[in-house]
C-alpha cells in the first residue's frame, strides 16, 4: 500500500508541475483540466492516507448512549433571552 500512496502523490505533484507550465504556456483555461486531476489525485492520496492510519476508526468512536433526561410535560423550559424579555414583562 505504500507504493500505491507514493505514486499518487508523485503523479499529483507532477500534474501540478505540468499544470503550471500549461498555464504560463497556453492560460489558465485549457490547463484547468489539469489543476482538477491533481487536487483529485492530491485527495485519493488523502484518502488512502487516513484509512491506513486507523481502518478501526469507527470501532472507537461507538460509546454508549446514554437516555435523555424525560422533562414533564407541564414543566416551561425557556432559554435565557425568553426568561429576561418574561421579567422585563412583568
């Protein structure tokens, strides 16, 4: 796998040195194409990248979820700005 993460990166940074040249070369129109296929590439390399760190990411993020506290039904609940425009009313 680390072969394949050297040669995206290397084939991204050679895009982006070919896309430059197309650009001073020809303009920035007709190397877009480029520009587009190294940031794709750049983001493939991400991806690989990040899977290989820890494939057993969600395994550790799971917790155990707690149940919400249940409020009365009759019970108000108001955020600060309701409870001053409330005494201001008053």
């Amino acid at each position: 796998m680390k072969l394949v993460k050297n040669i995206v990166l290397s084939l991204s940074a050679a895009f982006l040195i070919i896309g430059i040249h197309q650009t001073i070369t020809l303009g920035f129109e007709v190397s877009y194409w480029i520009f587009m296929l190294t940031i794709s590439m750049f983001l493939f390399y991400r991806l690989l990248n990040n899977s290989e760190k820890d494939p057993d990411k969600k395994k550790k993020k799971e917790k155990t979820v707690k149940p919400k506290k249940s409020r009365k039904k009759d019970q108000m609940v108001m955020n600060r700005q309701a409870k001053r425009h409330m005494e201001r009313m008053k």
